[in-house]
C-alpha cells in the first residue's frame, strides 16, 4: 500500500487476548480505520472498533497477539481492496494475499472499500432472467433467477455445503466468487479440486478457515462482495456463494462484544442485526449498464431451530430461502430439500403460466402424502377412499426418486422434462417432446 509521507503513531498501552488499547491516536482515527504495529522490522495489522477520549480499542487480524507495551503503533487508513481480472483462478485470504502457492497477485487500479454501500434502490435493474443451476430440484420447485439472492438453510450435516458445491457448477455465469467462512481447513481444498475442478478458472476464492481470527472471518465475506462487484461493475453475470453467513454474523458478535457493546438477542450484539442487511444488499442488479450478483448464502441453523435470531433475520432479507430437514436426510434423499417449506420469492419470473400450475398441484400432492404418512403406517386409509390422496400415493414417491441427485452426477439440462420421462417410463405413457429449458411440462403428472 503507498504510505502517506507523514504518519500519525501511538504506542500500546494494554494487551489482552482479545483486542489492543492504543494511546496516542484517537484524535487521528475513525472507526474501521486500520493499525499496524510494528515490532523488529514486521507489522501486525488490526482494526479499530472502538475510539475514547484517551485510547482506542484495535482487534487484531492475527490469530496470535504478539505484541508488548510500549509498542509502536501506525495509522495505515482505511480497509480497501483491489480487485483485477487476474483473481480468476486464485485463492486469497480474507485480505486479498494470495494462499494458493501460484506467486504474485497483479491489484487492480481501483480501490474499494470493504464497507461500499449498495446501489441506490431506483437505479438498480429489475430481475427479469432465470437462471439454470444443474440441480433438478432447486431448477423446479425454488427456481433461480440472475440477481436474485437465496439462503440454504441447514443445520449441521444434513449437506448444505454439497448442495452449494453442485450449485457453483452452473454454467449460467461469466464469474464466480466463493467465499469460504469458518470451513474446516481440509473441505478446502476437497471443495477446489472437487466442486470447483471445471469452474476454477473463472472462480474467485477468498478463504478464512475457523482457527483463524474473528477479523478475517468477519472480513472475508466483504473481501468477496467487492471481488463479486468488481466484475458485475465491468458487466459480468456474477455467482456469489458464502459458506456460511452465519459463521460471519459468530465474527461479528465476537467483534463487537471486545468493543463493549452489550448482547441482546441469544448473545447477539446490535450491530450483528444491523451489519447483515448491510452485506446481503450489496449483492443483487447491478444499475443499468451493468452486470448483476446472484448471491446464494449458507446459513447454519444452530441446533435445527429455524426461528433462531440470525436466521429470522437473514430470511426476512434474501429473495428466498431453500430449507434442508433431518428428517429427509435421515431417509436418504438427498438433495434433503422440505419442498413445502422452501420459498422462492422471484418464482413467478422463472416459470411460465403452465409450470406454475404444475409446481402448486405436486406441492399439493406432496401436503396430502406427508400429512397422512402416520395414518397409512398405521393402516388407518384404504384405498379408494380419496382419488386425489390414491393418486398422491402413487406418484410422490415417483416423484422423490426423480429428484434425488448427488455430487456425482451430471447436472440436469431441463428439470421439468427429466421429471416427465421419469413419469412416463413408470406409467408406460411415452415421453414429453423435447422442448426449449422453460418449456411448459404439461405432461410432468401423468393422468
């Protein structure tokens, strides 16, 4: 970074494991301002979170403090990057280094801030393009559109993270950025060489693995947004895939709890509520001219409770929310999407007058089979009692089959007409006739 001809310094003047205080600075600093500490010709960067009359509070990007009293601290300004098109293909930190061994990092010539604000509301673009993601049932049920923004709800191992690794192999995108937050730092290189070995060249990855510091977790999520903005800004159809944003607002509180603010929703500070919409905004249409950001976000719910605070929160923000359940996994269907509780809210401008139709009456179909499961285990119904339950019976199993999907498989071209040769060769009824891919699926629900 260039180096202002006179810098402003202060020294440490307490160290505790969570956060530096500095004396000698406050007049000279903002919030979200960076330090840099300087001990026998190396640097320790931090940041400011809190400012008082006489110190400032500064949480360090290191994992290890290794820092003293009377250290010598300087005022290097505030947090930017610089996104180029030669990121394609990297991997980098949280602070845009690279980590994957390939050398020198070419900046661009623009400095972003990390905190950029989003584009103005009236000036953003409208979504109006759908966008195919090679998993059968997310392309039916929870349709994708090109700036939409959609959150995979999950607790933990029901295969939230594969679902994303065989969403970021959609070709319906000129760039992709991933950003891995608190992953286990052997899922990354699993997720490159596996879920990325035939996108890699046109993806972006920032990573910030769970040993590291809250900063960089919590950094790493912005580092990705300004990567994603860059080339939405140079007209790029844009996917960007943080896992997990929960893992990110986890960053956030430790942060603001060093800085004092005091928790008020299950150990959560103010500033995590008010700090999300902030990042999940910035993703989206970009204004006219430009390209878009279709931003999928993992969200962790803690302990299967999909009331919980953060995941309230980030579900009321996103354009929709798929919803994976234990039960489902426990049975071995996988992807383990609850069809009845997954929403997308821009639906409408993917599928036409006649998919629409189609999705509601399986949904239906889907309600009635799982309502009466317990009665039919019990032998309670008998056939013939309701047609619409009988049929229900005999096709939503069918219909499970057809959508389950692995990793290992190719993705899917067409999700309605796959569904309808799976039909068709169960009831004996020939196939639906090749169509375009949004092509109406009439025949998906043989009669």
């Amino acid at each position: 970074m260039d180096l202002p001809i006179v810098q402003v310094g202060g020294v440490v003047s307490e160290v505790t494991a969570a956060f530096w205080r500095i004396r000698g600075l406050s007049r000279n600093l903002k919030l979200g301002d960076r330090v840099e500490l300087t001990k026998r010709g190396s640097g320790q960067l931090g940041e400011v979170i809190r400012i008082d009359a006489d110190s400032a509070t500064v949480k360090p990007f290191d994992a290890k403090l290794e820092v003293g009293l009377g250290a010598v601290a300087w005022r290097v300004g505030s947090a930017t990057v610089s996104p180029d098109t030669s990121w394609k293909g990297r991997v980098l930190n949280a602070l845009g280094i690279p980590i994957d061994g390939l050398g020198w990092l070419p900046q661009g010539h623009c400095c972003l801030p990390t905190d950029r604000s989003p584009p103005p509301p009236l000036r953003r673009r409208r979504i109006q393009s759908c966008v195919r993601t090679g998993v059968r049932i997310i392309d039916m049920f929870t349709p994708l559109c090109a700036g939409q923004r959609v959150g995979i709800f999950a607790g933990s191992g029901i295969g939230k993270s594969t679902l994303l690794a065989m969403m970021a192999r959609s070709e319906g995108f000129d760039t992709a950025v991933i950003c891995l937050v608190g992953e286990r730092g052997r899922e990354v290189r699993e997720f490159l060489e596996n879920a990325l070995a035939h996108a890699r060249v046109r993806s972006v990855t920032i990573v910030a693995t769970g040993d590291e510091s809250p900063m960089m977790r919590r950094l790493a999520p912005k580092t990705a947004m300004c990567a994603a903005e860059y080339f939405r800004d140079k007209g790029e159809n844009v996917l960007l895939i943080v896992d997990s944003i929960t893992r990110y607002a986890h960053a956030v509180r430790e942060v603001a709890l060093a800085a004092g603010e005091p928790p008020v929703a299950r150990g959560y500070t103010p500033s995590v509520f008010s700090d999300l919409p902030k990042l999940l905004e910035r993703a989206g249409p970009g204004e006219d001219g430009s390209g878009s950001i279709t931003g999928i976000f993992a969200v962790l719910v803690d302990g299967d409770d999909h009331n919980d605070p953060i995941a309230d929160c980030i579900r009321g923000t996103l354009d929709g929310h798929v919803v994976l359940d234990r039960a489902i996994a426990d049975q071995g269907r996988y992807p383990a999407v609850n069809l009845l509780t997954s929403v997308s809210r821009l639906a409408s401008t993917a599928w036409t007058a006649e998919q629409g139709k189609l999705v509601m009456k399986l949904r239906e179909m889907i309600a009635q089979f799982e309502d009466t499961r317990d009665l039919r285990l019990m032998g309670g119904y008998r056939t013939g009692t309701d047609p619409d339950l009988d049929r229900a019976v005999v096709l939503i199993p069918k219909l499970y089959d057809a959508l389950r999907q692995s990793s290992g498989d190719p993705p899917s071209v067409d999700a309605f007409q796959e569904i309808a040769r799976a039909f068709a060769g169960e009831s004996g009824q020939p196939p639906a006739p090749a169509q375009a891919p949004q092509a109406p699926a009439r025949s998906a629900v043989p009669s």
